[in-house]
C-alpha cells in the first residue's frame, strides 16, 4: 500500500516540484486512512486557511497548486502593504537623534567624510547606511553628538527609511519561510501578523541602526536556505544554485553587519550538515555525487561569504582613508595609511635620543600610549602620587621626554642615543613628573606594583630609573623607532612596565591600568614601541617601511574589535539587563525622551505578541514531546497527524533551534547587553509560534467531532488576530511617540497599560 | 526454602586478583608517608580555614563549591581529633605536632586509591575484557598527577571518585537485565547517590551529572519504544528511573546544606554578606546584639537601617555634622545642608529616630503604636536631631536622582521637606506592621514620591568616602538597593537630648526568639555563593585550559624550607600523550565509521557497534563535559581542573586499543604482533617515567639541581632551585 500511495501521499510535498518519489520513511508507512479525507474535503477552500491537505490524488494535484498559490499572492500582497505602511508610518518623528542614532548615524557620516574611526561591529552595516544617506542626499555634516539633537535641515529620513525598508521586509520573510516550512497559509499568516503588529519591531525599525539591517540579513539567510531545502529534488538546477548562492551571500552580509550574524551562520551551518548527511545516507546517489554537493556547498556557504565579507572590509579600508578618530586604537604601522595621520609618510629621526620628546605605545592591540595627567591616584589607592595610565586616544598628555640619569639639561651638539641597557628617566612632558614605580599594589592587578608620577621639574629619586631593553638586541643596540619593541625594566624593584588592559573605574577616567609587573616573561603587554619621536637636534628621515599588508590589517582590526567588544563591560551600580528579562518582555529601552513634556518613544514590545509567543514556546515542547512520544510508543496515528508532527519536528525544529542559537549564547556573554539583542530570536520566536498555535488550532478535533472543531479553529484564529490588533492599537504610541504625562503619573493617556512595574513609559 | 538450608554451608567467592592487586598497589602508592611533608601544601592553605571553621563550627560562605567537599575534609580532620586552632596562612608553614596530619589527608587519599579498582570494574561495564580493565587501572595508577592531588587535603580525588562511582553503578544497573530487581534498583539509587555527592563537592560534578542524564535518558528513549513492554511497565519504569536520577540528587544536594547549615551556628567573618535575618539565626554576633530587641517598630523607635544590598559593602544609614560642599568639584552647586550617607561600620551615628509628624515627643508611648505600611513619619538623626530631608537638588555624585540630607534651615526659602512614607514591600510574606530585621521597607519621599537609595558609589574626601545616598524617582521598580531593613532597635526613652545621646551609646537589650526557616537560608546562602563576586587574582601557576592538553604548565605545591626537595603538580607525560592519542583516535575511528556505515557498509557487527558508542558518550563525552566548560569561564585555573577529564581520557585508552586488537586487525598477524609489543613498550615507559617523576611527586628523596635540571622536560615547567 505505501508504495502504490506514494504519489498522492506526498502531494503536498509534490508541490514544491519534486522529481521523484523519495525513500518512504518509517513514519510514512502508516495506513492512509479516509476520516481524514473527509475531514480536509471539509476545510478546504475555506477562507485564508488554504488547507494544503485539500487536494487528495494526482488530478488534483495542479487544481491544488492553483487554489493555494492565488490566495497566498493576495495574502502576500496584504502582509506587504501593511508591513511597509506600519514601518514607514511616522518615518521623520521625532526629529532629533534617538539613542545609538549618535553612533550609527555618526559613523555614516564618517563614511560620506572618509574619516577613519573604530567600532566593535564590522562595517558593512554602517556603510550600507552612509550609502542611503549619501543617496538621499546627506552631505555628511550633521555631527550627531548626543540623543536629543535636532536635525534641523539634514535629510536625515533617507537613512531611517532606509532601515525602515530593510524591516519591512522582515515579516514577508517570515511569512514565506513559515509557509515553505509548514506549507499552511494560516500558519505563515499568524506568523507575520505578530511580527508586523509588535511594537517593538515597529520601533527598532524605524530608526539609524544596525538591527533592521542585520534582522534583514538573518531572515533572508533563513529563508533562501528553507527555499534551497525544497529544491533537494531538482540537484544543480538554476533555483538550486540560484537559492545556494543567496544564502552564502545572505550570511556574509549578517555577519558584515554584526558578529551576531555567526548565530545563523551556525543555523545554516548545522542545517547543511544534516542535509549532507542524508545525501550520503541515499544509496542511489555516487559518491561522486556526494562530493560534488560538497564542494557546492563549500563553495557557496564557506569560499563566497569569506571573500564577500573579507572584500567588505577591503572597501571599508580603502574608503575610509583619512585619520580620524580610531587612530589611537591601532598600532603604530596601522595608522601610517592614513591620511592626516602623522605617521603617514612620516619623517623623524629614526633613532632614539637622550632628550627625545616620544609618545610610547603599548604592543599589545588596542594597548594605548603611556599617559599621565593633573590626577592623583585616590586615596586607598597606592601612594596618592599623581596617576600614569594608557590611553586609546592621542592626545598631548601622551608626551614624555627621554632623560638621562641625572642630567636635565640637553647637552650640546649631537644627542647622543639610547642603546640597550641604557638607564634613563621618562619625564612626562606636560607635567614634568618622572615615570614612578614602588612597592605598593597596583590598583586593579593586586600581585603588581603601582606606577605614578612622582617628583617636579625631573628631581626625583632613585625609583624614577628605568632600564631600557630592546627586544632580541644585545648590549649596546640603538633603539629604533617604530621598529624595536622595547621593555622598560624598572631599577629599583626589578620588575617591568605592564599594560594589564583593565579598564579603571570613574577616578581613573576609565583609561587603561599600567603598572609594574614582577612577571619577567615576554608578552606583548610588557613591551612597547616609540611612535611619535621628535627631536630637533636630529636630521628626520622617511619611514615608510611600516606599510602592512591587506591580511594584517584585517588581522588586526578583528583583534581591536573582539576588544573592544568584551571590554564593554557593566558598570558597577548601573541597571542592566539580563538575558531572562527578554522573553518576558520586562524592560524595555527608552530611544527618546525622559520627561512629559517630551515627545518619548520607548523600545517594547508588544506584550500579547511576546507573552503569545513565550506560551508557544512551551506549547511547542510539549505537543513535540507528545507527539515523538507517540510515535516511539508505536501509537497508530492519522495521516494528517502524522503530517502534523512532521511539520513540529522539522519545520518547527529548525525555527526552535534557531531562537535557542540567537538567545542562548547570550547566557555567557560578559559584555554588557540590552534589551534590542533579543530581535533576531524573537524572529525565530514569532515564526514558530504561527506554526505551534496553527497546528494547535488544526487538531481541535481530537477533542471536538468534525463541525466543532471546524468552529473551533476559526474561533480560536479570530480571537488571535482580534487580540494581536487589539493590544497594537493600545500600545502603538510606544512607537509612534507619546507625550504627556509619564504612564505611573495620573492624567497619563498610557495610565492603565502600564502592566508591569519595570515598564518605563 | 528447605532446600536452601541444606548441608553442608558452601561459601563460594570468586576473587578477581587483578583486582585485589591494583587496589592494593593504589593503597599504596596513595597512602605510604602520607604524612609527609609535615608542612602546608598549596590549596591546603585554602581548605584548611575552612575546615577549622568547621571545627569552631562558625558559619562561612565559600563560592568555590558546595559543602560537601568542605564536611568531608572536615570529617577527616575531627576523626584525627584536630582541634581548629591552626592558623593556615601561608603554603610552607609546619604542623605544629598536635595536628594529625595523616588524618586530615586520609579521606582524599582513600577516595584516590579507590579510584584505580573503580576504573577497573567501570572497563568492565563498559563491556570490554579484563586485560583493558587492568591497563585503564595501570594507566590512573601510575600518574603522577592524580598522586599528588590525591595525598593532600584537596578535594578533586573525590570529586573523581564519586563521578566514576555514578557511572560505575549506573552502567551496573543497566546491564542487570531485567530492570527491576532489587539489585538493580540498589545500583540506581547508589548511581543517585554519588551523582549527589559529586554535584555536592564541586559545581563541575554537574556537568559529569548531566552526561550521567543524557545516556540514562537516551537509554529510557529506548525503552520507551520498546513495545513489548506494556504502557503500565513503561511508565514504571520511567518514573523509578527519575525518581532514583533526578529526585534522590537533588534531595541530598539540599540536604548537604541541610547539615552545613544545622552544624554551622555561630557567628563569624562572613556573616557580613548575608541578611540580617540570616545573621540573626546565628549565636553570637548580630543575633547576640540583637538579642531582646522589641519586634515591632513604634513611633519614638531608635533604630539604624541597614541597606538591603550588600553591594559594595553592607552598610547603615548615617549622618554627621558636616555639610555637604557649597560646590562641587565640578562646579555644580549643593544644599549645604547636612550630609546623609551610608557607612559600613557601626556607629552611633548610624541612629535613628522614628517620628510622628503630628507630635513632638520622641519616646515610645506606653503601650507602644506601631508604624505600619502606608504610614508617614519623620526620621531624626540621633545625634543630631537633624530630620531626614530631601528635595529637588541634585545628588553629589548621581546628578540625575535628589540628594538626600539632614534639614538646616538657611532661611532661603527652601522649606523642610522631611515627610517619608513607609512601604513594607514584603509585606505578603511578613506583616503590615514594620518589624525589625525581618521587614524589608522603602522610605518613599512624600513630597517627590522619590524612594530613598542606596547609589552604591563612595562619595569623594568631603564625604569621607563614605557611600552616597539619594533619593530616586520610581523607575526602577525592583531594585534591592531602595530597600532598607531595621538592624539595631530599642524604644527610646529619654526626653532631652542629653540624655538621648548616652542612651544611643549604651548598647542595646531585652530578647526574642526569632527564627529563620531552613528553606530561606538555604536559598539565600546558595544565592550569595552563586553571586559573590571573587576578586580576580592572577596567579603565579595559573593557566588557560589549552595548555592542559599538551601540559606546558605545572604547580609547585611545596618546598621544603631548607633543601631542593620539592612536590609538584605534573602528570606522566607518556601517559597524558596516550591519552591525547587515543582521544584523537577514538574521533577519527568514530567519523569513518560513522561515514561508511551511513553508505551501508558495517565494519563492525552491531553489537560491537553499540559498544564502541557507549564508551564514546562516557569517555569522549566525559573528557568534553569536563573540559569545554572552563574555555567559557573567567575564572583563575589551574592544571589540576584538567584531572576528572584525564581520567576519562584514560578509560578510554585501553579499551580502543582492545577495540582496534580484536575488530580492526583480526586478520592482519604481523600489526598485531606489533601493536602488542608496542602496548607492553608503552606501558614500560609508563611506569619508567612514573619512576623518573617519583621524586617530585613524593617530596623525597631530594634531588640536587642538577638533577633537577634533567627532570625539565618541558621549557615552560617552573621548576625551584634552591639557591645555596
């Protein structure tokens, strides 16, 4: 019987144009049983649910197609028309730069100026903004200093449209991918209905930041891949290649975008495997055949992204080619590309002297010039002697003056050069204090001495000596600049000047910790190079040996990235959320506004939307696990229901495993995190709850005899729909801007929605 | 049952003398000398406080692990009859004579010996032959590694022990088909047990724990399918199974702290960190200062409020006759009025007075009102009679909340506004009326609805950095830090304020009996443990978790005060090569197979096939469970995290090259020959090395620098030399 029923059973999947009849699989094999005939002959047809189990039998296979694909076209329409008119509704209020706009916004402009700067995430997503911008005609001017700022004049709608386009796109996404997946229109409807009534994705959509374009990113990636998986049967085909390739395309630019977009790359990662491991599991198919599906995959999901994203970065050095403000974060060699720079085509005396004026820069990437100020350390700190740090930024309190032991004065004629093992004193110019270490701890990394600046006008005492030491150089060596890495061994105590990377706390104006490590091994915290090097007494000779090459730089600004990225660190004392807040929906972000007379918009979202979802998360658990139970009990199931937990398993597998990929990992992040990080799983959360509650709906009728159950499912459907378009029309001012009094304030429009007390509106 | 008393009385034993022999080596290579050195070993240093502690029975809070570890030295040392009054300070220092030190390293010793017949018996669950047992058993036997951390008061022996012993019985109970006899049963509750024990020692017996779930939950999978069991047995078994794995663990994880908490009574140096309530169920300290304080709070109430956080520190509300800066560093303008802060150190100005708004005596009617939830008061500064004041002026170091003061009139029209409501937030749980320690109350400014906080940062010179406290608008609705809890509490008597002042110095009296449920220190204490932030302390033998797997680091645990000789922490180098070679082999063997059976082709009958899976999940999984999670963790480690993971690592030796002998080279005489001779040359080494390493291990006999020198195997070993 399975085997002469294999062409209608399967016509559901027949749809997606399949080739041949596949391996029938275990679960297949169940009788085909004809209550579920009737029941579906039923359903058909009816109203937006487009039951895909309608037709039975291979003449209706091509009516089937007909009837589903008109109805899904117009739905598709419907799902389009409301999302771009929810997202670009209001695009321009409220006029003044909201939240991360002064970053985002910022280095858009930094694009249109071709002025250098450092961000923890890649560029593509910030270049793509300076693009619209530059497309809509903003000049790049607006210096977007802090949230609150009026634009004025500056056209500043073509970039929040543009990130409104790209969130737009979002719950047509997921309509199709719940569609391909689950194969029911009401399933794909439920799924972009919650999305384009959340509020919370209305906001974040709305404005100059990277989510709307990463989330662009993420779901194409998704969906090419879903599409990609229904063209298993037609192997090497154009769609084939067509949907491959969008894919790898699609990752490179989640990834471009945010380093989140590793989380579908490992989606898409594990769902190839799994692919490939059911080829290699097909016996009909050579081995030959295997391993070109490999290499196919290879070349679309690894090569392709790699050089994509590897040519982003390649556009965003040769485009940002002046100097700007991320010089500091990189190393000296790094910084002579850029124009502007002083390292750029540099010239100063290539050797270090006795009465040199240098900045010294720490080897260790993103390390910071050793750094002095009008500062004393706090009391309980150490001696209260004046502070020494490492600072990213050049500034002139980065100067200090090579000494000799004693004298102060610059002898005449020709200085003569420091060598290793010379002993000389580093006096800060600004200040006049010598380098200084003692034996009292260092004030973060308790097991190293503390280094201040001690003494005036370079009297000082014994501890003010330093011995230098070239690395790999023997006795006697000059010291070069740019190029020697040099260690500062300090006298008196025998230890060595350290950059431990530990950011100070608010005395230290959070610049980087230095101190005197007793640990004598070489790493690149203990060693440091002379950059700045000016000496008048000194003939300036070109360096351009510096150039690094494409992989170094690429190199490198991973490194600063990765950086700066876990160096976000919380604050002490400031409140800050946690993973579990999310799902909850317990606080949300202000993006504009504090006080009632402000026009507020605040980051939430809709909370019928996220508590549905949150409940579909467990319902889906649980149907999955009644569901395989039964089958691995052996309980003789219907065909549809067996259809059913086809769908759960699979379809809803896939979108599970990609909300747990997009939330988990955040467990054990120890950067700081928000609440906006949520968006990409709440995607996945939304897509599977259509899928979960559609399939809840459908099996009404282990409850309820047919026309019931029919009831039941439409009942169920409209009060969803009615309850998602209810709570939007409560909580859109969150989006569309509130004013007035705060929501915890009598008078306040808001007054009765405020159903949590964490809500801040 | 006549037949079984039937003569004559025959005991049968069956011994299996391999495995009487490993033991006994095991006994003996744990523990002979065990009490030398004489002196304090590495982390001994660490355990040993505690374990004194214990003795003195004062209660403390260790973030390192749970308990049991802790209770189990603890028991070794009250079998030696030592009596806690040692001060463990320094690695190095002698035992005076009046400590038995044999008896504080018995038990990790014993646990460490029992693990090499345990690797034996586990070989042999694993269903692989004697011969394997015997090589996993002589592989753990002979490292040096697990030697020392066993001979010491250190606790990974017996976390080893009780993660090998879960296995060990679990697979016991899964091969005594049928499941439900009473010995099978016995086996699970006994697998339930130490995965209890394990979990209780250490946090990362978790991980050993949640690999033991997945294999017994892959294993009910199957069961479940089984479909000539009945609906009714299936379920049966199903219950019994997590009643034995999941319930009876969790059951006596709490039931560690149970006892921990039960033993632990008196007051001591952390009872700091925990809440009032919690110190007041210890005798001693708080409960001793508290003891006899009146329960409720009333009007003309002498109080100190104590903020609920104890980030940074735990502190009191407090005041002092000095003003706030007319300007601050940065220019912006203050009160001047009197400063309020919060100081973690008891003191007499850390007094308060509550007061009725409507009246203006200070003492406690007879009988006394109480204040309760939604009531107004006023609070005077006890010294000073300055009223709790707050307006809408910045704070000095949170610009965006109001800053908080002791009200001076500087007829500036700026008018007192010094009324505060009382909200008890855990009102639910307690009562409406205001109680001392146990009500935890916000002081909500009526004039702003600001609530009274605690900002956390220290105030600068001026305020003699001490804490900075505001009042901040309700935004932040859950935060602990607006939360503030009466400590001290007597009813004010005096009138004059003369008389008041020797009153707030005179301590405080009268008793009441208050008591704290089990279940609220349990998850308090477990909250604090899993929350108190450790400073993060680079260490000198310190490393990241890659260096393990090639041993680039070791520890130096002690060295005697005079001579070269020296204990260190370093493993057999041949025998961690094995490991790591048979790891990689295992993987590999494991993807080929995996590869040509999915094309249909089976190297290996079925059987064998599952077998080869159930050492992967055991061994592979225990090395990957023990291992991966330290590469997320921010935590100092050091090699001696690596050890529970070896040891799976030389489980699964032995039993892959029985696997490769007797399924992959059946038919190929000559690589047999050679894979046995190489197995015999390989063991040679093993225990040559081992021999080699001894004087490290043992701390005897001390070796010359000389020869210290050739025992550097490795450039990155740190090895002492004594300078003569």
């Amino acid at each position: 019987m399975a085997k002469a029923e294999c062409t209608p059973k399967w016509n559901t999947l027949a749809l997606r144009n399949r080739k041949t009849c596949p391996t029938p699989e275990k679960s297949f094999q169940t009788t085909f049983t004809p209550v579920s005939k009737d029941k579906n002959s039923q359903t058909a047809g009816h109203l937006a649910g487009g039951d895909t189990q309608s037709s039975n039998g291979p003449s209706g296979q091509f009516l089937a197609r007909e009837s589903i694909e008109s109805p899904s076209k117009v739905l598709l329409m419907l799902v389009a028309g409301l999302s771009f008119s929810t997202r670009l509704y209001m695009i321009t209020e409220p006029p003044h730069v909201c939240w991360d706009e002064t970053h985002f916004g910022k280095m858009g402009s930094y694009y249109i100026n071709r002025t250098f700067f450092f961000d923890v995430h890649p560029p593509l997503g910030k270049m793509l903004i300076g693009l619209a911008g530059y497309m809509s005609g903003y000049d790049g001017t607006f210096p977007f200093i802090k949230p609150g700022d009026k634009y004025e004049n500056q056209n500043y709608w073509g970039m929040r449209g543009f990130c409104a386009t790209l969130g737009s796109f979002l719950p047509i996404f997921a309509y199709l991918i719940v569609l391909e997946l689950s194969n029911s229109c009401t399933a794909a409807i439920i799924a972009a209905t919650l999305l384009i009534f959340d509020t919370g994705c209305i906001t974040i959509s709305q404005y100059i930041l990277l989510d709307p374009i990463l989330m662009f990113f993420i779901m194409a990636a998704v969906l090419s891949m879903v599409k990609f998986n229904q063209q298993r049967y037609r192997s090497f085909s154009a769609s084939w290649w067509l949907w491959l390739v969008l894919t790898g395309i699609n990752l490179a630019g989640a990834l471009g975008v945010k380093f989140v977009g590793l989380f579908v790359i490992i989606l898409v990662g594990l769902n190839t495997i799994w692919d490939l491991w059911r080829l290699l599991g097909d016996m009909s198919l050579s081995l030959v055949d295997i391993a070109k599906h490999f290499l196919a995959r290879a070349f679309a999901l690894i090569l392709l992204p790699v050089i994509l994203y590897v040519t982003i970065f390649a556009v965003h050095f040769v485009v940002l080619n002046k100097s700007g403000p991320g010089d500091g974060f990189f190393s000296s060699a790094f910084q002579s590309r850029l124009i502007g720079n002083n390292l750029h085509n540099a010239s100063m005396p290539e050797y270090l002297a006795f009465g040199s004026t240098v900045t010294i820069k720490n080897l260790r990437i993103a390390g910071g010039y050793l750094h002095s100020h009008w500062h004393l350390y706090p009391e309980g700190v150490g001696a209260r002697q004046q502070q020494v740090t490492a600072y990213l930024h050049k500034d002139y309190n980065n100067l200090w003056v090579v000494h000799r032991q004693q004298d102060n004065n610059s002898q005449s004629g020709n200085p003569d050069l420091v060598r290793h093992g010379d002993i000389v004193r580093l006096e800060h110019k600004e200040t006049t204090r010598n380098l200084h270490s003692h034996l009292h701890e260092a004030p973060l990394t308790k097991k190293h001495f503390q280094v201040t600046g001690y003494g005036i006008n370079g009297t000082g005492d014994a501890n003010d000596l330093w011995q230098v030491e070239v690395c790999g150089g023997r006795k006697g060596d000059p010291v070069k600049v740019l190029r020697s890495k040099v260690r500062f061994l300090h006298r008196a105590t025998g230890c060595v000047l350290y950059s431990s990377g530990k950011t100070l706390p608010k005395w230290g104006w959070e610049q980087i910790e230095v101190t005197c490590s007793p640990y004598l091994k070489e790493t690149p915290s203990s060693q440091w190079n002379i950059e700045d090097h000016i000496n008048p007494k000194l003939p300036n000779i070109s360096l351009s040996v510096l150039k690094p090459n494409f992989l170094e730089i690429l190199l490198e600004s991973h490194i600063v990235m990765f950086r700066g990225n876990s160096g976000l660190k919380p604050k002490d004392n400031e409140m800050n959320s946690k993973p579990w807040h999310w799902p909850i929906n317990y606080q949300g972000l202000r993006f504009s506004g504090v006080n009632a007379t402000e026009y507020r918009v605040y980051l939430l979202g809709n909370p019928v939307v996220w508590w549905i979802n949150l409940a579909s998360l467990g319902l889906y658990l649980t149907m999955v696990a009644v569901a395989s139970i039964a089958t691995q009990r052996g309980f003789s199931l219907g065909q549809q229901r067996i259809e059913h937990s086809l769908v759960l398993v699979r379809g809803g597998g896939l979108l599970m495993l990609g909300w747990l990929l997009h939330y988990a990992p955040f467990f054990t992040m120890g950067r700081i995190l928000y609440f906006h990080h949520y968006f990409p799983a709440m995607l996945f959360s939304s897509m599977l709850t259509g899928l979960t509650l559609d399939i809840l709906f459908r099996s009404a009728d282990l409850l309820l005899h047919p026309p019931y159950s029919y009831w039941f499912q439409r009942a169920g459907q409209l009060l969803l729909l009615f309850s998602i378009l209810y709570s939007f029309y409560l909580f859109h001012p969150l989006s569309y801007g509130m004013t007035g009094p705060l929501a915890h304030e009598p008078g306040s429009a808001m007054a009765d929605l405020k159903w949590m007390d964490s809500w801040e509106f | 049952m006549l037949e079984m008393l039937q003569l004559p009385l025959v005991v049968t034993a069956q011994v299996d003398l391999l495995l009487v022999l490993v033991s006994l080596l095991a006994f003996w290579t744990r523990l002979s000398h065990l009490n030398y050195p004489n002196a304090v070993v590495f982390d001994e240093v660490y355990y040993g406080q505690f374990v004194s502690l214990y003795m003195k029975r004062v209660f403390f809070i260790d973030d390192s692990g749970p308990p049991l570890g802790h209770m189990i030295l603890a028991s070794g040392a009250y079998l030696g009859g030592f009596d806690g009054n040692f001060v463990w300070n320094r690695i190095g220092a002698e035992y005076p004579s009046t400590v038995n030190v044999w008896s504080l390293r018995l038990l990790p010793a014993l646990c460490g010996a029992l693990c090499v017949p345990l690797v034996y018996l586990l070989t042999l669950e694993l269903k692989f032959s004697h011969l394997s047992a015997l090589g996993a058993a002589v592989l753990l036997l002979l490292e040096n590694s697990l030697i020392v951390q066993s001979r010491f008061m250190l606790l990974e022996s017996v976390l080893i022990f009780f993660v090998l012993l879960a296995f060990f019985s679990y697979l016991r109970f899964h091969n005594s088909t049928p499941h439900r006899t009473l010995q099978g049963t016995c086996w699970l509750i006994l697998s339930g047990v130490s995965c209890g024990a394990a979990v209780g020692v250490k946090y990362m017996g978790l991980f050993s724990y949640l690999l033991l779930l997945v294999v017994a939950s892959l294993h009910t999978w199957k069961l479940i399918g089984d479909k000539t069991i009945s609906h009714v047995i299936s379920c049966h078994l199903y219950v019994h199974r997590v009643l034995c794995l999941v319930v009876v663990p969790v059951l006596l994880y709490v039931f560690w702290f149970y006892v921990h908490l039960s033993f632990l009574n008196r007051s001591g140096p952390h009872d700091q960190l925990m809440s009032s309530a919690f110190q007041a169920s210890l005798q001693g300290g708080l409960s001793r200062i508290t003891r006899g304080q009146p329960l409720e709070v009333a009007y003309g109430s002498q109080v100190t409020l104590r903020s609920s956080v104890s980030q940074p520190i735990p502190c009191w509300l407090h005041s002092h006759k000095v003003n706030y800066p007319i300007r601050y560093d940065n220019g912006r303008g203050s009160s001047h009025q009197q400063q309020v802060t919060c100081y973690p150190f008891k003191d007499v100005n850390n007094w308060w007075i509550i007061k009725d708004p409507g009246r203006q005596q200070l003492v406690v009617d007879t009988p006394p009102r109480p204040v309760r939830h939604g009531d107004v008061i006023q609070l005077v500064h006890g010294m000073t009679s300055r009223f709790l004041n707050s307006h809408d002026v910045a704070a000095p170091m949170s610009p965006h909340t109001q800053e908080v003061s002791g009200y001076i009139d500087f007829n500036v029209s700026m008018p007192a506004q010094n009324l505060w409501r009382v909200d008890i937030s855990n009102r639910e749980a307690e009562s409406e009326v205001w109680k001392t320690i146990l009500s935890e109350v916000r002081l909500i400014h009526v004039n702003t609805s600001a609530v009274l906080k605690l900002s956390g940062v220290s105030l600068p010179d001026w305020g003699f950095r001490q804490l900075e406290v505001v009042a901040d608008k309700l935004f932040k609705a859950h935060s602990s830090s607006l939360e503030w809890t009466v400590e001290e509490h007597r009813y004010g008597t005096s009138q004059e304020q003369k008389e008041r002042e020797a009153e707030l110095h005179s301590p405080t009296h009268i008793d009441v009996d208050r008591k704290i449920s089990f279940w609220a220190k349990f998850v308090e204490l477990q909250w604090k443990m899993l929350t108190v932030k450790q400073e993060e302390s680079e260490h000198k033998y310190s490393s990241s978790p890659l260096e393990w797997i090639t041993m680039e680091t070791n520890i130096a645990y002690w060295l005697h005060s005079s001579t070269n000789a020296q204990i260190h922490l370093i493993g057999n180098p041949v025998s961690w090569g094995v490991a790591n070679l048979s790891l990689l082999a295992y993987q590999l063997l494991a993807v080929v197979y995996l590869l040509r059976r999915r094309r249909g082709l089976k190297d290996v009958p079925d059987g064998v096939w599952d077998q080869f899976v159930c050492l992967g999940c055991v061994c592979v999984g225990g090395w990957l469970v023990n291992f991966v999670p330290f590469l997320l963790m921010d935590k100092t480690l050091f090699l001696y995290h690596y050890l529970p993971a070896l040891c799976y690592l030389y489980l699964l030796s032995p039993a892959l090259l029985e696997h490769a002998h007797t399924h992959l080279l059946r038919y190929a005489h000559q690589p047999l020959r050679a894979l046995c001779v190489g197995a015999l040359a390989v063991l040679l080494s093993i225990f040559l090395t081992y021999r080699t390493f001894c004087p490290l291990t043992y701390g005897s006999p001390e070796l010359s620098a000389h020869q210290l020198q050739g025992l550097k195997w490795r450039d990155t070993w740190d090895i002492l030399y004594r300078r003569r």
